[in-house]
C-alpha cells in the first residue's frame, strides 16, 4: 500500500521528469554557455593508499535524509566507479525514494584520471589499474597483451587498502552502521569480491556480483574456495551472482564458470550464506550491468 510519503516522491520523480529537462534546456541556451553537470548529494574525496601507493577518487552519494537527521546509515561500495557510480546511485536512489530499500550512502571507489590526456588514454589507464587491483596474481601474457606498464595481481594490497584506509576513512567522516556493508563488482570487479569473500569473510556482510572473471589464471578462485571450505564450515554473507546469457561462448563460458562456482558453493553447506543466482536472457557484458545491479539490490533489501 503507498503512503503519502510514496505519493510525494512521485509527484516529484514526474516533475523531474517532463519539467526539468526543458526549463534547464531553456535556460542553458538563453544563458548562451555550458554549464557542468553535478550529481545531486554527492562528493568526492581524494584518499592516497600508503599500501599500494595510488590516489584514488572516493565519490560519495549520500540520502536525502542525510543532512535534516542524526541516523546512521549502512553503506554499499562500488568497484568500477569511473564507469559505474551514475547507473547504480540513480538506481539505488529511485529504490530508496519508493521505499523498496533502506536509505543507504553508496561509496563509489573510482581511478584519478584527470592527468591523462585524452579519453582514450583515460580508459585505457582505468583498464590497467582496475586489472591490478581487481586479480589475485599475476598474469604476465595478461600484462603483455594490456601493454600495460602497471602490473596485474595487486588484489592483496587493495584489500589492504579497502579494510585499513578506506574503511576508517569513511567511518570517520560519514555516520555509518558497523558492519553493515555491501560490495560491488562486476567482471574483474566481481572476480576480486569472491577474492575478499574468501580471503575475509566480515569486511561485507552483502555482495553483489556481476559476470564475475571465474577464468582468470585458470580458474584459480575455485581453488580458493576449496581452501577455505578446509577451514570453515560457515560464510556469513548474503551474495547474489549474475552473468548474461549472451555471454557464454563470446566471454570465455562465463554462464558455465558462474554456474560452476555457485553450485560448489551450494554443496559446501554453508552456515548462514544466503545465495541467489542469475542468468540475465538477452544480454551481455555489456547490457547486463543495469539489471544485475538492479536485481542485486532488490534480492539484497527488498522487504
């Protein structure tokens, strides 16, 4: 049943549809001059890692509650956010505003590209980084065929860099729940949240992964998981895993690798793991990022 609270929020999320565009378009061509586009409640900080020797851009989104209340909010972070953070904060804040999931800060973990020098240079740098952060090991045909100067396998260090600079940075300047975080990450971003699952299992408590990189080094997370399965006869978490279906034969049999991985996990038994896999039909590497986030928080929030 909706409330007025629900009826408020669509009046505004309708004015903001049909209303806005064309009084800012307006207004932008009387002015005769462009103006930057800002996303609204949100900021970004600069935070240097001492672990890996990077200066990361940390954008923050925060609720619309946030400033006119004292409560303390639980927190998602996302992988990717050079190319992510728009897509999944407007996603997160429609849901938020319709009451489909709790009011949350979104803290988005994105690469200072501001020195390079033209875009394709920015990419290609956002690949480079992203492929040493996000894998475990190191991969030199990998390196070879990036023509990358920076490394792959420096997932170590940025989890490092995650649980001991970025968490208290963020805890420190933000009124956060304690252990109340989700992460995401999606291909080689979702490979590195089944690496911190694995490797520490109460940084995040939910996770959110998208056509994760299962091939990497030969499927070495597989051997991983067996590793901690040695050990433990819990995983505390609550872990949704998509892949589109298009993505089987062109992205190195990744519904297969998913498929693969989710089903190991399921036979271990797990005390307290929460588990839901999708296969997205119709879609790719590409196409499938939106749906699986969107899926992802509904399954993680949705009362």
């Amino acid at each position: 049943m909706y409330t007025m609270k629900h009826a408020f929020h669509l009046l505004i999320m309708v004015f903001v549809t049909i209303f806005l565009p064309v009084t800012g378009l307006c207004q932008t061509k009387a002015a005769g001059r462009k103006l930057p586009v800002t996303m609204m409640n949100t900021e970004e900080n600069v935070l240097h890692s001492i672990k890996n020797g990077e200066t990361y851009s940390i954008y923050v989104w925060l609720p619309d509650s946030y400033h006119t209340t004292d409560s303390a909010y639980s927190v998602l972070y996302l992988t990717d956010a050079n190319q992510y953070f728009g897509l999944f904060t407007g996603l997160a804040q429609g849901l938020q505003w319709g009451d489909e999931m709790p009011e949350s800060i979104v803290v988005g973990i994105a690469y200072s590209l501001g020195s390079e020098k033209t875009i394709d240079n920015k990419w290609s740098k956002w690949l480079a980084l992203r492929m040493r952060d996000f894998t475990p090991s190191n991969n030199a045909q990998l390196d070879k065929d990036m023509g990358a100067t920076i490394k792959s396998g420096g997932a170590a260090l940025f989890l490092e860099f995650i649980e001991t600079e970025l968490f208290p940075f963020i805890e420190k300047k933000y009124r956060v729940k304690d252990k109340q975080r989700t992460y995401i990450g999606f291909s080689l971003g979702g490979l590195f949240g089944f690496y911190a699952m694995l490797e520490k299992p109460s940084l995040f408590q939910r996770f959110i992964v998208g056509s994760p990189s299962i091939w990497f080094e030969n499927k070495s997370i597989l051997s991983l998981e067996n590793k901690y399965a040695q050990n433990h006869a819990d995983l505390p978490v609550k872990l949704y895993v998509s892949t589109g279906s298009l993505e089987e034969e062109i992205n190195a049999g990744m519904v297969r690798n998913m498929l693969e991985f989710t089903s190991l996990l399921k036979s271990r038994k797990y005390k307290n793991l929460v588990l839901k896999t999708d296969v997205i039909e119709n879609e790719t590497h590409l196409s499938s990022p939106a749906i699986c986030f969107l899926h992802g928080i509904t399954f993680l929030f949705r009362r």
